[in-house]
C-alpha cells in the first residue's frame, strides 16, 4: 500500500528533473553559434600616396553576424622570419590628432 503512494510522487519527480536537465542542456549547447560566422572572398584597393601606384588585393573575410565585426585573414612572413597567420580587424584605426 505505501509503494503504491510513493511511486507516483517519485515518478513526478523524476520526469521533473529529466525535463530540468535537458532543458539546462539546451541553453549550453556547443552548436548555439551554428552559421554565426560566414567566410566570404573579396577585394580592397589600396593607395601609395608617395609613389602614386595603385594595388588590388584579394582577401578572405570572417563576417561575424551577431555583432557585425569583419575581419580579414592574414598570413605572411615577418622580417624576423617568423610565420605570422592570424585574423585581421578591417576597421580604420582611429585618426591621431
């Protein structure tokens, strides 16, 4: 007689914390930024202003589509030798007055 008084409750119970652990699953799910991030080839020009020449390069863009960031990639050999190969902010620095 008693099991069958416990049993419901611990079978609400239970399905309780079931439904509270998938749930708390969900909101920390690795794949929640799934597409936020899109890669996209380009071009940019730029301008000597000593010598007047004119170049076109053509890069790799990162779109970030959350916060709207873009960024380039970027890898090249520094005059140390060093192999540098990292993600470059496309943003104009700050004009220094």
């Amino acid at each position: 007689m008693r099991i069958k008084f416990i049993l419901p409750i611990f079978l609400v119970l239970l399905s309780i914390g079931v439904v509270y652990a998938q749930s708390s699953a969900q909101k920390e799910a690795p794949g929640s930024d799934v597409g936020r991030y899109q890669l996209f080839n380009g071009t940019y020009g730029g301008l000597n202003i000593k010598t007047g020449e004119t170049t076109t390069h053509t890069v790799i863009l990162l779109i970030d589509t959350k916060t709207g960031k873009v960024k380039r990639y970027l890898n090249m050999i520094d005059q140390e030798g060093k192999y540098i190969e990292t993600w470059v902010p496309t943003d104009a620095p700050p004009e220094k007055r």
